[in-house]
C-alpha cells in the first residue's frame, strides 16, 4: 500500500490535546448537524461540497472547499451523501488513496442492495480504508442533543487502525462505539435502523388477533345472548365490562404463552437426547420473543387493575347493589353473611394482587437499565423461579374466581363457556407439564442434556 505522509500521519496516535482536522463530504443535512457536534467537540471541520459557496445553514467555524481541496486537509473524511451519488468519488480514487472513509448513509429498503453501502464505497475507492459509523444516528438527535436514548455507535471495519480512530471521534462526541468486526457486518448495521419492531411484530399481531377473537366472544355470550333470550339490552357492556373480561384473559394466556416455548424446549431435548440439535425455527423465534409478550401480557394486566377499580362508581354496578338493598328492606330481612363466599372473594382478591405485585417486578427486571446489574443466576431466579410463581398465583386467581361455576349450566351461554375458562386451558397445561418435568427422574437426564450429555453421541472420541 503507497504510504505517503498524510497516510502515515493519519494512522499516528493523536497524543496532543489538539485534534485532528475532520473533512466532511456533503452539507447536507447530517453534514451539518455532525459538522456542528464535532466543532463543539474541539475538531477544525472542512466540508467538501459541490459548491464552496458558504451557505448560512453550515456552522460558521468550517471551511468549505472543494472535495479535492478538503481531503487533502484531513486524514479522516466522512462521506455524507446517499449512496447513489458515490461515484463521483472514483475520479477522486487518488486523492482518497490512504484515507479513512466514514460512511454514514442509509438505505430505504432492508437488502436493498446486494452489497453494502460500505462495501460498495470500498469497492469504488480501492485505497482508501473504509469504516462504516454513525448511520444509527439522527441529524436531528446530533444538533438537538438528544442523544440519551441513542447512544450507542455501531462502527465496523477491515482496517484496525482506521477504525480505532473512528472510535475515538465517536468518544470525543460523548457516544459510546460498539465495535460490530469487518466490514462484513456493514449490511445488518445498514439494515438495523430500518426493522420495524422486529421482536414486537407476533407478540402485537397475536394480541390483535386474540383481542379481536375474544371481544366477538364475550360480545355473542354477553350482550347478543342476553338480548335474544331475554330481551335485556346490555351493550354498554362493551365499555367496561368486555374490555374487564379481555384484559385479564390475554394477561393470563399471554403470560403462559411465555413459558410455553421453554416446556416444549424441554420435551424436544429430552426426546432427542441433545441439545445439539437446533430447536424448529417457530420455536426459536418464539423463544427470542418471550420478554416483549411478557411485557404484553403485563400492559393487559395494568388495564385490566384499572377497569377494575372503576367498578364501584359504574352506574350499572350502583343499580344493583341499590336493587338488592332495596329488595332486602321491602321482605323486611337482611341476607346472612356467607363465610364461605367471603374468603373466595378476599382469596381471589388476595392472589389476584400478589400475582400483579410479581408481575410488575418481573416487567422491572425485564429493563436493559436493571437486568445488565444483575448476573446471570440471578436473571434466571426473577424471570424462571418468579415468573412460574406469577403465573401460578394469576392462575389460582382465576381459578378461585369462578372454579366453583365450571359445573354450572348457567356459565354456558350457546354451549360457549364463560371466556376466563378458556384463559385457563394453557396456564394449566404449561404448570401441569412443568410440574412432571421437575420430578428428578426427567428433571436429571435434562440437567445433563443441558450440560452437553448426549444419548447417542455423533463424534464419539
Ligand atoms: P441530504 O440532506 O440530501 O444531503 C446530502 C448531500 O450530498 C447534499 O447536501 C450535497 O452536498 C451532497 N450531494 C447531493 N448530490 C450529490 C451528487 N450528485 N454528488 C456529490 N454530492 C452530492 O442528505 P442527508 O440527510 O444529509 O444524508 C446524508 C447521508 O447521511 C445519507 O447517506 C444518509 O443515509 C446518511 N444519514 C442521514 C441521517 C439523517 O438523519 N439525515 C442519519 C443517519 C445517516 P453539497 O451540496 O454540499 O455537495
């Protein structure tokens, strides 16, 4: 490789207090607004532009010259200029050659592209050594900054050295870098600001879909039955008492949907006798999923605490208890207490709050800020030992709630049962199966499994 002297100064260690000139292609946009954080930073900007007219939008510290001009006044240029415009850098090739070349750009389409944008700007200028950075970041988050919630800078390259330097201008902006390897990886660097919630996608339609599923239910059981065989019209329901049916179910089912993956993950390891042997790709992405339907399944409890506490002063909720007073003084008796009636309702209310209490802290404990102070062990107690406890106690909420009406013909409205017994069909099959599966006779060979053991080794020594 030609090492002439700016080559060769560029790849010095800047040990002085002074740093180093940064050249900046393009007065674009996030030009300006990286050419303007890193003047506060303490570094000379010069822009190369088209133009060396100075437009009053670029910071009035920077030099503006020609592209030829600028590159030659720096050993590191960030390029930023969409990607369709990269050609007019190949008549340049010499003037680059040795240089460090930031790029920054985006795409607007995931692979939108066969190669990455770094990739194509390397290919363009052979010579030069390209880092890919920065392209996580907004133009707005740089001049407004508001970098808390961003922070982070992906940087990738082949040239060590290139890419330390790139990582410590990063520093200096008060970003932290996160060294992602080659430039190889420039394609899921480009691709990462254009996903979409990627983790949130099943959790939100599976939601959805039972959200919709469930309202028709209980919509069928609860108002359309009511008004048909007893002419009662009782769609104000939809308000507050659907949605109070809702919200628990999902809460109940979601959370099971949890720690379903994990008992399945178990039997298919126990069956194969490894763990060496990817799980299908349904249950892998399942898996990964876990923590944002849990995160689900905890916004549907909180809603359903609220509608909850709104029962008292629902006018509906007022009528009745009024109609039962009044109906008590005009037989002139006064009901007796029912014991019994009593602690399932204080149970039911009891295991309900603890279940939510536990809820709450596993949600907690879910938050990059909380789980990265914990270690590993101790992540697995919260979210294994604790979340089976949830889902144990939300579980025997809805039981004690109305386990007694299962065997009622009343709780059969068209033979569709009441939704909350529905919600109970998956809790109970994952506590029933996770329950066989501590028994020391399954709970060993899976231990082992999960150390590395394997029943029928395919590279025996
Ligand atoms: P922009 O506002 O459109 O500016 C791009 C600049 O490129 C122009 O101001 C122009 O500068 C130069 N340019 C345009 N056509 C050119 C051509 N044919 N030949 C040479 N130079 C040309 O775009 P931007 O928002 O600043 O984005 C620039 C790059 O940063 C893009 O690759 C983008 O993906 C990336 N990025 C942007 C953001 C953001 O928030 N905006 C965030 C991350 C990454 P001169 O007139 O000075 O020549």
């Amino acid at each position: 490789m030609n090492k002439n002297s700016s080559n060769v100064m560029a790849l010095v260690p800047n040990t002085s207090k002074k740093r180093e000139t940064v050249c900046i292609f393009g007065t674009g946009d996030f030009g300006r607004a990286l050419g303007h954080k890193l003047i506060q930073s303490g570094y000379p900007v010069v822009f190369g532009s088209r133009s060396a007219q100075i437009s009053s939008l670029v910071p009035k510290d920077a030099e503006v010259l020609s592209h030829t001009e600028a590159a030659q006044k720096a050993a590191i240029i960030i390029i930023a200029i969409q990607r369709q415009h990269y050609n007019f850098l190949t008549p340049l090739a010499e003037v680059l050659r040795g240089k460090v070349l930031v790029d920054v750009s985006n795409n607007l389409k995931i692979n939108q592209y066969p190669e990455s944008n770094a990739e194509y700007l390397a290919q363009l200028v052979p010579g030069a050594k390209v880092v890919k950075a920065f392209n996580t970041v907004s133009a707005w988050a740089l001049q407004s900054g508001t970098l808390d919630a961003s922070r982070q800078v992906f940087v990738c390259g082949d040239d060590m050295e290139a890419k330390q330097m790139v990582m410590d201008i990063v520093r200096a902006l008060g970003l932290t870098p996160l060294d992602q390897g080659s430039l190889l990886a420039a394609q899921e660097i480009e691709n990462y600001p254009l996903q979409l919630f990627p983790m949130w996608k099943f959790p939100i339609f599976l939601s959805l879909g039972l959200t919709a599923f469930f309202f028709f239910y209980c919509l069928i059981r609860d108002v359309i039955y009511s008004y048909v065989y007893e002419k009662k019209d009782f769609s104000f329901f939809i308000a507050i008492s659907i949605p109070n049916r809702i919200c628990p179910v999902l809460a109940l089912m979601l959370l099971a949907l949890v720690y379903l993956p994990g008992v399945l993950a178990a039997i298919l390891q126990l069956y194969r006798g490894t763990k060496y042997r990817r799980f299908p790709d349904w249950l892998d992405k399942w898996m990964l999923c876990r923590k944002q339907l849990g995160l689900v399944a905890l916004a549907f409890a909180s809603l359903h605490v609220l509608y909850t506490l709104v029962i008292p002063i629902r006018s509906f909720v007022r009528w009745r208890t009024s109609s039962s007073i009044l109906s008590q003084a005009m037989k002139n008796e006064t009901q007796p207490l029912n014991t019994t009636y009593a602690w399932l309702s204080d149970s039911y209310l009891a295991l309900g709050i603890l279940g939510f209490f536990l809820f709450v802290l596993l949600g907690i404990t879910s938050l990059p800020s909380v789980s990265n102070n914990v270690n590993w062990r101790e992540f697995r107690f919260v979210q294994s030992k604790l979340g089976y406890l949830t889902l144990i106690l939300c579980t025997a909420h809805t039981l004690v709630y109305g386990g007694n009406w299962f065997l009622s013909p009343s709780s059969y409205r068209w033979y569709l049962p009441n939704a909350y017994m529905l919600s109970l069909i998956i809790p109970c099959i994952v506590l029933v199966v996770k329950f066989v599966l501590v028994f020391p006779c399954l709970d060993k060979p899976l231990t082992r499994i999960r150390q590395g053991w394997e029943r029928n080794p395919r590279y025996s020594e």
